[in-house]
C-alpha cells in the first residue's frame, strides 16, 4: 500500500510514544494531536477530515471520542493499549474503568475501535474481562526498544536504581516508592536512587526519609541511560502497572531486574532476574543482596531477554501489518 494519512492522537507526550510517531513517519503521512478535555472533542474532528486513518495511545474517553468520530466520517480507528488495572487513585489512568460515566464510554471505544493493540499479553484477557466482549479486535504488539540507545558498560557500581516520575501521593504509592524505602530503611549500607521523583515530594506524602535514598528530578534520555549503564541492579517496586519500560530498558543495559509480580512484568522477565511479591519487605531485600551479588550473566540474560522479544524492529513490522490490514 501507498502512504496512509494517519491522526494520532494522545492524552500526554512521552518518549515511547514519540517512538511510535517516529516510526510511522517514516512509512506515512501523520498528524500529531496532543489534547485532552472539553475542545479535545471539537480539534480531534478537524483534524480527521483529511485523513484515513486515527491511531490512538491509551484506553480513555479522549478515545472514546476518537473512535466515534472516525466511525461517522467512514475513517478507520486503531486504540494502543498499555494499562487496564482498575484503580480508584484519580491521578492514574486506570481510574476510566472504576467511573460510573468513564467506564461505558471507555468500554465503546475499545469495542468499536477496528484494532486494538495490546503491548502485553496479559493485557487481551483482561480487556476482554473489563469489556465484557470476545475481543476478537484485540491484538499483540509487543513495545519495542532501540538497542543502539539502550547498551549495557563495561563496569557497574553496587547500587539499586528506580525510575519512577511521581508528583503526587497516589502515584508514588502505585509506584510503590514507600516499599523501596522500606527495603532500603534494612540495607543501609546499598545507595538507592530513584529518578524522576523529588525527595519533598515523597516526604510531603508520609514517605519516611532513609539516608541511602537519592531522589533525582527526571533526566533527558541520554543522560538517563548513563544511570541504567552505571547501576548493577534495577528495581520495580510497584503496587501497580502495565507494561513499565524503563524495566527493559535497564535490563537492555545489563542490570540485574528485582521486579515486584504486578502487570507485564512476569512476561518481561521469564526466567532471568527475581520477582518478588509488592509489600513483602524480607523477601524484596533477599533478592536485592542476590542481585547485588549475581555475576555479569546475569544482567547479560537479562538484556538477551528484551533482544529475543522486544526489538523496534519487530514492532514497526507489526504496526505496519496492522495498518495495512486495517485499511484494506
């Protein structure tokens, strides 16, 4: 097929989905529209009448209205899904499926919508569950990560590394930073630092202070996977997620992965790395000082893990399959 003219859209502006519209650039003509609230209805619309396709980030009700704006206008419609967890926290996406007129139009976009593109497998049944259908339009495609930005150094320091950007109470808990300093509060001797969040924030939660925690404000990209490359172990300690890619980008560069079993992290991890239970302090801190301790191959198995399953490469093949097949 020929270059497609592509709208998409998204509630927020972030790197992986920046790769996505990087991507399809290459193959298509797209339209980049970042909006959300009361216009978001009204801008959507003029932007889809010259184009032949809309390609959405996120399951929400800036979805909803996507969707059913692309069926009037004879347009087709693809959602990209990244996390379906109910939640009642206000601040996290997970709350349109806990709101009593959220949920309904959530729940049309997904069934209307003419693919819908899972980036975990865990994801399908779930949808399915949640939206009450077959979900015979639901479909895998995996993320995809650059190998060439992500690459692991020739040493490491013996320290934890997070990266969470939290700016309220409720994401820092689902982001399970009040678990990270109960393990660090029974390591005092392990540096742990934590990127994207700042230190006043956590304590203007509740979140007690431990020496051995550094908080960091967000960092470019670059600069960021100089922290992945310099640290030996990467750990996920939340309460809540989907598909969390900053896990495979740290396993990319070699750290040993210490994940707590919520979301896509056991499809991520498959047998490399620990996995341990969110809230289970004793147990995170056993896998911690294993990891801290675990030889080179570790982290090297760890990286073949999101090599085998996770490349970009694989993901452009499959979006641009599925556009293809979409518009017929």
């Amino acid at each position: 097929m020929g270059r497609a003219k592509i709208l998409f859209t998204s509630t927020l502006d972030l790197p992986f989905i920046a790769g996505d519209v990087h991507l399809l650039n290459r193959h298509h003509d797209v339209d980049r529209l970042t909006t959300h609230g009361f216009l978001a209805p009204f801008k959507t619309l003029l932007r889809l009448l010259p184009v032949d396709l809309s390609y959405t980030w996120f399951a929400t009700t800036d979805a909803y209205w996507v969707v059913l704006l692309s069926r009037l206008l004879g347009k087709s419609s693809i959602i990209v899904v990244d996390s379906v967890e109910p939640t009642d926290r206000k601040s996290l996406r997970g709350g349109n499926w806990l709101n009593s007129w959220r949920t309904p139009l959530v729940k049309y976009a997904v069934r209307h919508a003419d693919r819908v593109l899972v980036v975990a497998l865990m994801l399908k049944e779930q949808l399915r569950k949640l939206c009450g259908y077959q979900g015979a339009n639901i479909a895998w495609v995996p993320m995809g990560f650059d190998v060439t930005q992500w690459v692991p150094a020739d040493s490491t320091r013996p320290r934890v590394l997070t990266v969470a950007a939290c700016a309220d109470a409720p994401l820092l808990r689902a982001k399970g930073i009040d678990f990270l300093v109960s393990c660090a509060q029974k390591m005092p001797n392990v540096k742990f630092t934590v990127i994207g969040t700042l230190r006043e924030t956590a304590l203007g939660a509740g979140i007690p202070d431990a020496g051995n925690v550094e908080y960091l404000p967000q960092v470019p990209r670059s600069e960021l996977a100089n922290h992945y490359r310099g640290t030996r172990v990467y750990f996920l300690p939340s309460a809540s997620e989907g598909m969390p890619n900053s896990l495979c980008e740290a396993m990319l560069c070699g750290c040993t992965p210490v994940a707590t079993e919520v979301g896509a992290v056991r499809e991520i991890l498959g047998e490399t790395g620990f996995r341990v239970k969110h809230g289970d302090t004793e147990g995170a801190v056993r896998a911690l000082r294993c990891a801290l301790e675990a030889p080179a191959s570790v982290g090297d198995a760890a990286r073949q893990r999101i090599l085998d399953n996770f490349l970009m490469d694989r993901r452009e093949r499959e979006l641009l399959e599925t556009i293809a097949e979409v518009l017929g």
